[in-house]
C-alpha cells in the first residue's frame, strides 16, 4: 500500500525518533560502564591504590565528607603528606598523625582528602610526579574544586609541601608546611601561594631555622608566608596544627 506525503514523512520522522532514542539509551549505557568500578560514593576514608601509569605503584587513603552525598558542585581536596616513619607499605600506618587520624577518628573535615603513601626508600621532596598524577587521577574521579587544592604535610611531608608546591605552584591554593624545610631557590616560585609554617622552638629533629628560612625567602619575593612557632613544642608540631578548626577555616579562605 502506497502512503501519503504526508504519512509517509511522518513515518519517516517517528523512525528517526526512535533511532536516536536507541543511541541515547547505548550512550547512557556506556558512559555507565565507562565510570571506574572502584570509584567511591559514600563517605569514609578509603584504602585505594593509584592506577595511573607513573613510575611506582603508590597506595593512598581517600577520604570524602560526611555530606558528600548532597548536592554540592565541587568539594576543596585536601592532599596530606605523612612524615618518614609511615613510609613502606602497609597503608593504615598513614592514619597514625594528621588529617588521616583525625577522619579515621571520625572527625568531619570540609574536604576531599588523599593521604598518598611513599615507598620505604622514597623521599617526598622526590616525589611530585606521583604526587601529581594522584591529584589528576582524583579530578577525574572526583567532583573536586580545582582553585581549591591545598598541600600539607609534616617531617618529611614538610618537607615535601616545600618542594611539590614549588615544583607545581599554578596548581596549590594554599599550603601548610609543618616542621619541615626545603630550598629557599624556590621561594620565587611561592610568591603568589599563600603560604602558613609551623614549627615547635625545641625541636631537635628538624631545626626550627629550616621553616624560618623558608618564610622569609617568600616575603623577600613579594609573596605571602607566616610561621608560627610553639614556644614548649618538640618536633610534635602537627598535633596542635591539625586540631586547630582556624587551620581549615584558613585553608577553605583561599582559593586560584
């Protein structure tokens, strides 16, 4: 039976229709099936391994709010470098200080937080290309800010939020180094990153000139560097940072 004109165009159409209709549906679905199977949802602090294709295999915490859940657009992302006493491999050693103890403890931060693990032979200051790919691995998975990605560390992480921040300057909003130091060559580099050092006055491990030094080398570039340091504390200058809400009200105020 031949159709009219103006069946047969609608015929035409209704086809079409249904055409597309099919390839939204396999365009939903492989997008679906494109989306990591590890990728985490609920909130918690999780042991994940880094799966993009850098040097050496690296284990990491990732930690997502308690809110996570809600509508929200982006997050901040929060990265934390532990100090030499928790590299190796065994991933719950990481929990031991820092922001990583205290959302273990069930402390609630703002944050997206990644709490990377260096090998046993590794030195943070070395390690800003893991360190990276880490950061760009969590964009991808993660609703995260990126004007609002901020470094810490202490010891050896201080150390470390030193040298990646001044690696990596265009990707930081704001870093906390604790009881760390680092090359005051770099300091140029610090100038337009907000910078806040701690550091106890008696501590024998790490001399508290290391973070004076470093302050001061940012000032004299122009930059924005404060340190403060507790009078009675040792090198256990991380205790009372990480405790202190202002610290995060502080970090959460800057942002690219």
């Amino acid at each position: 039976m031949k159709l009219s004109k103006g069946k047969e165009s609608s015929m035409k159409m209704k086809n079409l229709l249904i055409c597309l209709s099919g390839v939204y549906v396999l365009s939903g679905c492989m997008n679906k099936q494109e989306r990591p199977a590890d990728t985490i949802s609920q909130p918690g602090q999780y042991p994940q391994v880094l799966n993009r294709p850098v040097a050496m295999k690296m284990d990491y915490l990732l930690y997502l709010p308690g809110d996570f859940e809600k509508e929200q657009k982006s997050w901040p992302l929060l990265v934390f470098l532990h100090g030499a006493g928790e590299r190796g491999s065994d991933i719950s050693r990481v929990k031991i200080h820092g922001p990583a103890k205290l959302v273990e403890q069930g402390k609630d931060l703002p944050f997206i937080v990644i709490s990377p693990q260096c090998p046993a032979d590794k030195w943070w200051p070395y390690m800003g290309e893991p360190v990276m790919a880490l950061i760009d691995e969590t964009v991808e998975r993660y609703p995260v800010d990126t004007r609002r990605i901020y470094l810490t560390g202490l010891s050896m992480g201080g150390y470390g939020a030193w040298a990646i921040a001044g690696m990596y300057p265009e990707r930081f909003a704001a870093v906390v180094p604790i009881c760390g130091g680092g090359q005051p060559y770099l300091a140029k580099n610090l100038k337009d990153i907000p910078v806040w050092a701690f550091h106890g006055a008696q501590d024998p491990v790490v001399p508290v000139q290391r973070s004076q030094e470093m302050v001061d080398a940012v000032n004299s570039m122009g930059g924005n560097a404060k340190l403060t340091i507790y009078p009675e504390a040792d090198h256990d200058s991380w205790t009372q940072t990480y405790n202190n809400d202002q610290l995060y009200q502080w970090l959460l105020s800057h942002s690219k």
